[in-house]
C-alpha cells in the first residue's frame, strides 16, 4: 500500500527530520518499496533515538552522514558502511536487523579524530582503541566512558586477556579462513547490537538475531555476563552523550 497522505513518511522527512547528509535510491527501486522501506527506516531510527536517548542529531552525526538504499551495494552484502563517503548502505532485500550494525560502524568511524589525534580518514575508534598508544589519546570524559565499552567488549573483566566474545570470534574466523568477526569494528558493532535489541526496540528492521540465530550460537555476540557489563556501561555512554547534545542544543 502506498504511503500517501498529508503526514505520510517518506525519505524526504526523513532527511528533513534527521538531517541526514543526503539520501539515494536505486534507480529498480520501486515507489512502493521505497515507500515501505521509508516506514521502516522511520520506525527503526524512532527506536534507535530512544535507546540512545539522545536528539535527532545524534542519528545522522551531526548531518555528516549519508544513507543509501538499493544503491551502492556489495554481491551477497545485505548492508555495509563506507568510511571513505561516510555512507550508510542497504541492500534492498536487506534482511530484517542490519540498521544498527552498520549505524554503530559510521558511529565508530566519526568518533575516531575525536577521540585520537592524527588518525588515518578512514579509522574506526574502537580498532585504534586496541592498536595505538595512549599519546594519542584525547581525554574526556565521554571517551573515558567509551574506551571502557570497548574494554568490557574486547577484553577481559582484569584487561589483561582477551574476551570470550573475542576468542569465539577469532575461532570463527579460523574455521572459516577469514579475518572479519574478531576485528574490533565487528566486535563492537555486533555487541553493540546486542545492547540495542536487549533495550526491546519494536523494529526488527533496526536489530534482531543477537540472542537467536546461527551467529549467537557460535558466541558472535555478547553472552551471559560479559553482555550485562557491555549493556551497563553502554547504556552510561548514551545516556551521558544523550544528556550533552540535548543541553548543547537548548543552548543554541
């Protein structure tokens, strides 16, 4: 059915709402699927503004990032982030919970020049987290909070091993002759999956298959307690970023 009326949405208030950069459609993309993937794109952002717990700002990045749908896509990739064109991509039979992954890939990405210094264009946060020395380190409060997500997600409880998440993710990636799951991009996107569907989010089109799937039973995402300490101390990220953007906006 099409999304018509004086109020419908569509990906014109979408980027009005969230100011997103730009938005593109593939040139096979129908105006009913596009129609229908603007009522999901709107609901799973709706929820995801919520978990975080912050302004509309916050989805797009400070109108820094792009979104693309049935466009730009890679063979047998459902979705994927560009950090080169800070593109947020989905394929347009994108299966159901591939949002928040790749929004936390563009969120990963923008926050790396804020919290290093001289980092390459097109670093992730979390990777430089694990890899550079804390000289280049720019301390804040905010990077405080998110360098100890990416401790609870990457290491253990003492910090002195590697996590269980990590080590199922790195026998994965041996069985399967690859390097992808254990990267520290990949790690904190898919826990940070894990924390947005245990916020119970009512769009599957924004997150699902992080308790139940072929993936969570190989331990690709958080588990047992390692998931309740990477939940806590996300959840004080969002919640104290969420707080300074909304003050910074009254203030201006």
């Amino acid at each position: 059915m099409s999304n018509q009326g004086p109020h419908a949405i569509n990906f014109v208030t979408i980027r009005r709402q969230f100011d997103f950069r730009g938005i593109e459609m593939g040139r096979w993309v129908t105006s009913e699927e596009r129609d229908r993937a603007a009522l999901n794109f709107h609901q799973a952002l709706h929820d995801l503004m919520a978990v975080l717990q912050g302004p509309e700002s916050v989805i797009s990045l400070r109108g820094t990032l792009g979104l693309q749908y049935g466009k730009g896509g890679q063979p047998g990739v459902a979705a994927h982030y560009t950090p080169a064109t800070r593109q947020l991509a989905l394929a347009k039979n994108a299966g159901a919970g591939s949002l928040a992954h790749e929004w936390f890939h563009a969120f990963d990405h923008y926050l790396a020049d804020k919290m290093y210094a001289h980092v390459p264009s097109t670093g992730f946060a979390s990777n430089l987290w694990l890899n550079l020395s804390e000289t280049r380190y720019k301390r804040h409060r905010l990077n405080d909070l998110l360098a100890e997500c990416f401790k609870c997600i990457m290491l253990s409880p003492s910090g002195k091993e590697p996590s269980q998440l990590f080590m199922a993710s790195k026998q994965a990636d041996h069985t399967l002759n690859l390097v992808y799951y254990a990267k520290p991009e990949e790690l904190c996107a898919r826990a940070f999956e894990a924390f947005v569907e245990d916020e119970s989010p009512t769009s599957r089109f924004l997150v699902s298959g992080t308790k139940v799937s072929k993936e969570a039973n190989l331990g690709l995402y958080p588990q047992g307690e390692q998931r309740h300490q990477i939940n806590q101390a996300f959840r004080h990220y969002f919640q104290l970023l969420g707080a300074a953007l909304l003050a910074q906006e009254k203030r201006e």
